[in-house]
C-alpha cells in the first residue's frame, strides 16, 4: 500500500485549493493521510479526489465535524501497524513514553505526526517516526510550496521518503528531503546541492 502523507495545510485565504505539485506527489497512492490543522473540510474533499482520505484533529480542526477526522488514526497493512495524531511533543521523548503518552500505550511500527511545522524523520526502537512538516506553510513561513511524504508498506517491509514540493517564485522551500530504506534514514537535504 502506497499512503501520501500531508499536514498543517492551515488553507490561507490566499489559497483556493491545495497546489497542484500535492496533486502530482500523491497521483498513484492508495490512500492519503492529513496530520491536522486542515481548517477547511474542503481539504479533505479535494484529497479525496486522488484517493481515499483520513485526518488525524489538529488544534486548529475546531468547530466542524467530519467522518473522516479523528484523535487517532490507526491502520494495519502486511502485519505493520500505522498510527497518526496531530501532534506528540516532544517528538525525540524515549518511543515508550510517546506510545504510552499519545497512543495509549498500543504498539505502532510507523507513527505519523504533524504540528511542528518542521519535517522529521527517524528510525529508533524499531519505529519509524515522520513529521512531513507542513505543505503550506513549511518551517512556518509565509504561504509557499513545503513538504508531504510517501510510506509504502507491504509484506517486504516499509519505505518512505519526504519530498520537497520544489520552489515558489521569490520564496525558498526551506523544507529539506528525506528516505527511509527499511533499514536507515537518510537526510538529501533541501535541494540546494542536489544535482538536478
């Protein structure tokens, strides 16, 4: 199964809708995974266009309700256990505690957040964590294109990759790329000395 991973889209009145580089990012997912602070059902619809969409509530998700949102999102794929929640601060705590804190104490082999802002991946105790920063407002800059993920599971394991959206005219992505092999994570950095 190949999820597309995005959060803290916030929706400014300056968009209309999500940029068409999300649209190309997750063209041949399965499903997608919005870690919060979406603001705007409408996110979701447009999501759910290119495949089925969940949410995980941020803390600016208040005042509607949606079938699709919820505290905690959990799926199971080829025997691995995927959990979101909006935010599970501080992300480097032991994974114990941020299981016992944030997931009520249940295993999960893939934790996925959002809240920060800021994309994170690591591989520790077993778990894969990723924090695909925010595809709107990435670092907490202004508006300008940011960062989502890819996770592939199946039964030869997981992989996923955070992707660089690629540049807004006059406004650097400062979001920075990332692979996770099944094995380690590797940091590709933020496009500036990539070779095109």
């Amino acid at each position: 199964m190949r999820i597309g991973l995005i959060t803290d889209t916030h929706m400014p009145a300056s968009c209309k809708r999500l940029w068409d580089e999300v649209h190309v990012a997750f063209a041949d997912v399965d499903l997608i995974w919005h870690g919060g602070d979406i603001v705007w059902a409408s996110v979701l619809d447009e999501l759910e266009q290119i495949a089925p969409t969940f949410a995980a509530k941020g803390n600016n998700d208040n005042g509607w309700h949606d079938p699709r949102l919820k505290q905690t999102q959990w799926l199971e794929v080829d025997g691995y256990r995927l959990a979101m929640v909006h935010d599970m601060e501080p992300e480097h705590e032991p994974i114990e505690l941020l299981r016992k804190t944030y997931l009520g104490n249940r295993h999960a082999d893939v934790m996925v957040t959002g809240h920060t802002h800021f994309e994170r991946m690591d591989f520790r105790e077993g778990v894969l964590q990723i924090n695909t920063g925010s595809a709107v407002h990435p670092h907490l800059y202004s508006t300008r294109l940011g960062t989502v993920g890819i996770v592939e599971v199946d039964s030869a394991g997981i992989r996923a990759d955070i992707i660089r959206l690629g540049e807004t005219e006059g406004l650097r992505n400062p979001g920075v790329a990332y692979t996770f092999d099944g094995d380690q994570v590797r940091c590709l950095g933020d496009g500036t000395s990539l070779n095109a």
